[in-house]
C-alpha cells in the first residue's frame, strides 16, 4: 500500500527531531558540566580530583616582573645638564680631587639609598651605603631620581669600587636593578647621562674615566646587559 501523506508528514518530523533535537540537547547537557581540568587524565574514580598535590589551594597570582627585558631605545632630545629630580645636597662644592666615575648595579630589582644604607650599616658594619648617588628604577625610589647620599654630602670616600684608589678618589653611582637580567629604564639612563655631565663639569672628568665597576675588577657589576645602553651613555656626553 502506498504511503499517505499525513504517514510521510510524520516520518519526516521523526527526522527533523533526531536531527536537529537531540544534538541540541546534549550540546546543552555538556555546557552545564564542569570543565575538565588540565593536566589530570581519565580517572573512573573521581578521586584524583580531589587528591591533585598541586591544586589544594588557588592559583596565586604570578607577580608581574620588574625588569625590562627589552632595550629601550634611550632617544632623548633634550637631556639637562643637571639632573632635575634630586634628593639631596647635589651642589656640595668638591673638596676632594675626584678623578673617576664608577657606574654599578644594585643587583636587584627593587631598592633605594635608605634600603641599601640600612644594609650596608646592618650586615656589612659600613658608615653607610657605599655609594655617592643612586638613581631610582620607580620600585623603591623614584623613576630617575637621583639620591645623593652623606658621602657626597660630606664630600668622603667611598665604598663600592674594591680598588683603593677607585674608593678614594671615584664617585660612585649606584643604578637600581639587575641588569644580568633586564635593562635600566629610560628615566634611569636619561638621569645618569645628565648626572654624569654635571659631575664632569664640576670636576673636570674626561669621558675616559667614566667607568664601570667591571672594568677594575673581576665583577659582573652592573650586568651584562649594561654593555649597550653604556655606549649610548658614552655616546651623549658633551666631552
Ligand atoms: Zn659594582
């Protein structure tokens, strides 16, 4: 017997629903499971959900990283020929024959003169922080700003060359950060630069002796990754 169109009518409403309804339905029944979670496999007995060693307790939120790991540019138009943000007695009248710069790293990330002062005094039974100035990355002192400590103030030696003659008659400038790692800022290097000029002129320094600590001694300081932006430095200088 040949099929009545209400017989087809109904075939095809089966087909639409297989079709069309179901896979709807298990679309839905999936969504509002619960994710599987990462790095754990097929388990029939659902325990090692509950037993992961490493995921007892909430992701921590990874700490952002300070250091810079991509050379800035350092493209200044107009660096001054004094630093502009200065704490400190910058003007101090040289009462000592200073001969050389000796740039270094701090080493870390973070860090300002009180910090490294408190350190030197506290762990190594210094005066204090064994530098003249230190220039801030923005964690711990300001982005560029110039700390000038009592050494420069009082017009004294240093503590951070490891070379007599370096202590004696070297002012020590201190950058926050380890440049093993990453690279000084951009306001970092454009106070340097103008602190630098500043001191040259007071004190008629030859470029040839701005230095850096590696340069007297067996030291990374200040890192390997200074090597390029100290070329930029060298290459604004006015002497
Ligand atoms: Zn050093």
């Amino acid at each position: 017997m040949p099929e009545q169109p209400a017989d087809l009518h109904l075939n095809l409403l089966k087909i639409v629903t297989l079709l069309v309804l179901f896979p709807l339905l298990y679309v839905l029944a999936c969504r509002s499971l619960p994710a599987p979670r990462r790095g754990i496999g097929h388990d029939p007995n659902g325990k090692e959900d509950r037993a992961d060693p490493h995921r007892t307790q909430e992701e921590p939120e990874r700490p952002v990283p300070l250091s810079i790991t991509t050379m800035p540019d350092y493209r200044f138009s107009d660096i001054p020929s004094r630093p502009e943000n200065v704490r400190g007695n910058l003007g101090r009248s040289p009462a000592r024959n200073w001969q050389h710069i000796v740039i270094h790293h701090s080493a870390t990330e973070t860090g300002g003169m009180d910090s490294f002062d408190r350190v030197a005094r506290r762990e190594r039974g210094w005066k204090g922080v064994g530098y003249h100035f230190v220039i801030g990355n923005g964690h711990g002192a300001g982005d560029g700003e110039v700390e000038v400590t009592f050494r420069w103030e009082d017009q004294i030696h240093g503590a951070h060359a490891g070379v007599e003659q370096y202590n004696e008659y070297g002012i020590g400038i201190c950058l926050v950060g380890d440049f093993n790692t990453g690279y000084p800022t951009e306001q970092q290097i454009r106070a340097l630069v103008s602190l630098i000029t500043y001191l040259q002129e007071r004190n008629n320094i030859p470029t040839s002796e701005i230095l850096l600590h590696r340069h007297l001694k067996n030291t990374a300081c200040p890192g390997e990754k200074f090597s390029d932006p100290f070329i930029k430095v060298l290459s604004l200088l006015r002497r």
